[in-house]
C-alpha cells in the first residue's frame, strides 16, 4: 500500500491553515487504512516551516527549498510534487482546491495516469476503498464517488474540516528539484483589494442577509454582536451583490465554504447556494422571522423573531455575560 502525500501551500510566509485540514484528512485516511501519511512543503526558504508542518502534522515532510520556488510557478510547483511522489510512493495525493491546487493537481493527475476527484468535502473509507464526497448542481445534490483504482489525486475545499493541530513527532527530509525550461514564468502578485478578512479562518462568524437593507445595519447591528464574540462578519449573496460588503465576506457557492465553531444566520432564508458554504459549521444558530425558512432545518438553534430585536439583545447578554 502506498503512502498519502499532502501538498502545503505556503502564504505570506506561513503554512496555510487549509494544508492543516488536509492533514486532518489525511490522517482520518490513515487511521482507516493503516497508510503512513507525508508532506511536501515547497518555496525558497521554507525548511523552518517544514520543521513546523512536521510538529504540528507528524509524518515525514519533504523541504524543497529551492530558488526556483520563490515564487509560484506551475513548472516549479510540478517538479517539486513529482520529486515528492518519487521519494514518497504516494497512491493518495492531497491538494487544497486553491488556484494553486487547481492548476498543479491535474497536471499530476495526467502524469500518473491517476483518477482526479476535485473541490471535496469529505473523504470517507467503505470496505478499505476511498469514497470523496463532494456537491453537484450548486449543492442541490451530494455527491460519492469511487475512483475506479489507485493512485488518485483529490483537491479538498479549504473550511471543510477542522485543521489538524495535535503536537506530533515528524521529521523533515530534504528534496532536491531539478527544475526545467517551463511555459510560464512569474511576474508579479497582485493581492485583491478585499479588506482583510479570511472568513475560512474565522472560528465565530456572525452572517446577515439582504433583510438587513444597507451597509450601515451591518455596523449597527451585526458587527457589534461579531465583536463582542470575537467573530468575523458573513453575508449572503445578495449583501454583496448589492455592494453592502465585499466579496470576501460571502459565504455559499459562489463565496466561501466556512465551518466555524459558531455561525449565527441574521436574517438569512438559508437558499441552497448558501447553505453548501455553511452548513458544516459546528454550531448554526439561526434568526429569521419566517417559522418556515429553510435556514431552520440546518440550525442547531432557531429563534423566531425580528432580528432588529434580537440580535442587539443577544450582543447585549453576550457582553454582560463577558463583564
Ligand atoms: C449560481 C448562484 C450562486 C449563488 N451563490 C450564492 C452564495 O454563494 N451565497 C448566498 O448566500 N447566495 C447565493 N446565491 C443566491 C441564493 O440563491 C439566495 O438568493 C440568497 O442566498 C438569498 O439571500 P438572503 O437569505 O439574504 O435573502 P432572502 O432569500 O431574501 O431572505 C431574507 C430572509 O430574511 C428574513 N427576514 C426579513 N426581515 C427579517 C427581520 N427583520 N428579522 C429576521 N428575519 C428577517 C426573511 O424571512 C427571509 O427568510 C446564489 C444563486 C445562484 C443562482
């Protein structure tokens, strides 16, 4: 049996929080089928971050350290996921569904000749075969699917699980890269201009939607309960759509897939499109004022009422509780 290689991503200087819950998944695979699990973390500069990969994930990381990964390019990031796979003999190769994942993965997936399953949710293992699970028709639909063999290549949605964090043993192995004459060659990062927020980061998000009417009910009335729990603020589509907040603060199909701790719904009528980004939250508390909307069969806790009312009670009871 092989062994499961992670790919991490690193940004701004850090290991993502999203190659953490690959690991997670990793290691529930591992658990299941007694596969040995590994990494690979790739840049210029980054064997302190494998050291940090190896503490926190376990396993045997792979540190290509190499100039040539300064920066990202799909030649570079090939060459590294292959050397990887040799030294590791990998038949389950992990990658975020980032547009990083998106444009290595199936690059892998051709060289092998292996099964490809992108944008998962979930992995599960059914009589010792891998099943992934992900959504279909904008989430109307759930979809297993069973790679007819091995090795296979999966892109994992970032916030679809927690991010693996126990203190493991780990040793870090270094891999050299022979890195060819590519296609692309890199230019420059252009960061998007959302204000700062990674909502998949986010362990409490306070969400609101288009019955809030304007911006300024999102700084009267949710940021104050987001602050006081020390949350993010959310919206539906229709919040952004309408410019009330930016793109980044979505959640849903067309947004984020998030899965905090706590995710309060303001005013939310839970459409399909916006229960795939959210419903494997935690803990779902739901505010709506229609005993029937949809966003009630996805709450752990439902109040029905106008949360003009609510919600500013709820941030007052939250901060008395705090002192
Ligand atoms: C291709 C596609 C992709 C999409 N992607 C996304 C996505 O990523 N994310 C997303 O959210 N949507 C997405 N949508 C849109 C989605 O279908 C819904 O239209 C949207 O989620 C509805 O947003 P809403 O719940 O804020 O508004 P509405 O559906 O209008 O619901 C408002 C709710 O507020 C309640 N309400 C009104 N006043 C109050 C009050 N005072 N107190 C308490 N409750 C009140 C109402 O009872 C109602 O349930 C997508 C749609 C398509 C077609």
């Amino acid at each position: 049996m092989g062994s499961i290689l992670v790919v991490a991503e690193i940004q701004k200087g850090k290991v993502r929080e999203a190659s953490y819950e690959l690991v997670s998944f990793a290691r529930k695979v591992g658990e299941a089928t007694g596969r040995e699990v590994k990494s690979l973390v790739l840049g210029q500069g980054v064997s302190g971050l494998a050291e940090e990969l190896s503490k926190k994930g376990g396993g045997e990381v792979f540190a290509a350290d190499d100039a040539a990964l300064a920066n990202y390019n799909a030649g570079g990031h090939f060459a590294a996921v292959k050397a990887a796979i040799d030294a590791a003999a990998p038949d389950l190769i992990l990658l975020s569904n980032t547009p990083s994942g998106w444009d290595v993965a199936p690059r892998v997936a051709a060289t092998l000749d292996a099964a490809f399953v992108s944008d998962c949710f979930d992995i599960e293992v059914d009589g010792g075969e891998l099943v992934f699970l992900r959504r279909f028709f904008n989430g109307k639909l759930d979809a297993r699917l069973r790679p007819a063999g091995l090795p296979i290549v999966a892109t994992m949605q970032p916030g679809a699980t927690a991010a693996f964090s126990a203190a493991s043993e780990g040793k870090v192995t270094p891999l050299s890269i022979t890195v060819g004459e590519g296609g692309t060659k890199f230019i420059e990062v252009k960061a998007a201009s959302a204000k700062g927020v990674d909502l998949t980061k986010a362990e409490i998000i306070i969400s609101g939607g288009r019955s809030l009417g304007g911006p300024e009910k999102f700084e009267e009335v949710i940021k104050p309960l987001a602050d006081a729990l020390g949350g993010a603020m959310g919206a539906s589509r229709p919040v952004v759509d309408a410019g009330w907040l930016p793109h980044a603060h979505q959640v849903g199909s067309s947004g984020q897939v998030v899965s905090p701790k706590l995710y309060v719904a303001c005013g939310i009528s839970g459409a399909i499109q916006h229960l795939v980004g959210m419903k494997s939250s935690n803990f779902i508390i739901a505010i709506n004022k229609d005993p029937d909307a949809p966003i009630f069969e996805v709450a752990n806790l439902g109040v029905v009422g106008d949360l003009f009312e609510v919600v500013p009670k709820l941030t007052e009871a939250v901060k008395t509780a705090k002192g």
